[in-house]
C-alpha cells in the first residue's frame, strides 16, 4: 500500500513536471509572437540595455537601423574580403558573408571586452551584405579603379529587365556572465530577403552620366536606389528597404526574438 502511494506520488511529480515544461515552451512562443508584434516598443529599449554593433561602414544601414530606433551604436566595420566562391543563388551568398562578417566582429568586440572592460551590457553585432543577381550572376560593388567599365556593364545587364536583389543578415548575441554565471552565453540567427526590381530601358547616355556622377561606387550592383538610380525603377516587389541594405522588418522581427530566446 505505502509502495503504491509512493509510485502516484511521482507519478504525479513527474506530470507537473512534464506541465511546467509545456508552459515555458508556450510562454516562449507567445513571447517570441508578442516580440514581432512589439518592434517599435522592443528596439529602442534593446538599444538602451545593450551594446550594439554595426559590423558594416554603409552610411544606409547606420541609417536605416537609426529608423528603426536604434540612435545608439557603435560602426565596426568588418575586413572580411567578401570573396566567397559564387558557386550559390545570391541569397544563400549574401547570408554566408553576412555571417563571416559577424563572427569576425564579434570575436574582436569580445577578446577587446576581456581585456579591459567593465561594460555590463550584453553585445549585440549586426552585419549584412547585399547582392544584385542577373542571369544567375552574382553583381557586388563596381571595380573604382577601371574609369566605370564594369560599372557602366553593370547597369547595361539590367536595363530593360527584372532582377533580384538579396540582403543577408547575421546577427551575434553576447549575454555577458552574471550572478551565478562564469562565462558568457552566445546565441546567433542569420536570413535573408531578396526583393525582385524592374528596371526601365536606359539610354547609354543616361548610364554614362550616372557612372560619371559616381553615384554607382560603392553599392550592389552598381546602383543605390535612394538616390538618382530610383528614376532607373519601374517598380519593386519586396521590400523597398532591403535594396538599401537592410529589411527592416525582418530585422527587427528577428532580433526581438534573438532577445526573447535567450532570456
């Protein structure tokens, strides 16, 4: 009789358990929905308790996370040779340069930490990379030292067509050891977004004078939408943003469920 009271016993003990676990999967995933719900909210506090990096030197991307709410980061801009064979599809590309940019940054912005800092705040790296892709070729930044060939051969390739343009993110989070903790915890996430853009035809003499202008240097494919090139733009699908150089809303939606995962 005792025997069988003591098996209900863990019997029982060993349900709650099982429930308790049950509920924290469900508290997770309905946190993770509210995250994705919350962006506005989430982000500017995320930057107000964290140390966040932007492992790129694109004015756009400083601009765009600015957007987002994010006023206070540091630009850590990676070295990384963006010289991956391009044997994939763009996004598969883009992503796994955007995730050898984020790990290097955030080795450097750790290894700095432990030597010298009493900086309490996690560290959150963000890094991308964004491509044009056309008769699946992959187009980066135009060469600055040819007198705009490639740039103007660029621009030539997507006059008159669709293309695709892809931006991958990594992200790299840092919680440092606290109370109870020794070392710290990492947790990373990196996607991409392609967004398909119809170029109208352009005259030569349109092109030459946007290469002339050197507007072309510097960005994918050899165009920047926010700037002259958007009169180029007969129209997008996807989102506008990830031509600049980072989806906002996928951005934002991953990194509040970055946060959440690991809280």
């Amino acid at each position: 009789m005792i025997q069988a009271s003591k098996s209900c016993t863990q019997s029982r003990e060993k349900l709650n358990r099982e429930g308790e676990k049950r509920k924290t999967k469900q508290n997770k995933t309905i946190s993770r929905h509210l995250a994705s719900l919350m962006i506005l909210d989430a982000l500017p506090r995320l930057a107000a308790s964290t140390r966040v990096v932007l492992a790129s030197a694109s004015p756009r991307r400083a601009e765009l996370l600015r957007q987002l709410g994010i006023t206070k980061f540091e630009v850590r801009p990676s070295s990384f040779a963006e010289d991956l064979p391009k044997t994939t599809d763009g996004a598969t590309y883009a992503r796994a340069t955007a995730w050898a940019k984020a790990k290097e940054v955030a080795a450097l912005v750790v290894e700095e930490e432990a030597e010298a800092s009493d900086d309490p705040r996690n560290v959150l790296v963000i890094a991308a990379d964004t491509v044009v892709e056309v008769d699946s070729l992959i187009l980066e930044k135009p060469s600055e030292t040819d007198g705009g060939l490639e740039g103007t051969e660029m621009l030539r390739r997507l006059s008159g067509r669709k293309h695709s343009v892809s931006t991958g993110v990594a992200l790299v989070l840092v919680r440092k050891a606290g109370r109870g903790k020794e070392e710290s915890a990492t947790s990373s996430k990196s996607f991409s977004e392609t967004t398909v853009v119809r170029f109208a035809n352009l005259p030569d003499s349109e092109i030459d004078a946007y290469v002339a202008s050197g507007e072309n240097l510097g960005k994918a494919g050899g165009y920047g939408i926010q700037g002259p090139a958007g009169a180029f733009v007969e129209g997008i699908q996807g989102c506008y943003f990830n031509v600049v150089g980072l989806p906002l809303h996928s951005l934002a939606r991953e990194v509040a469920a970055l946060m959440v995962d690991v809280e």
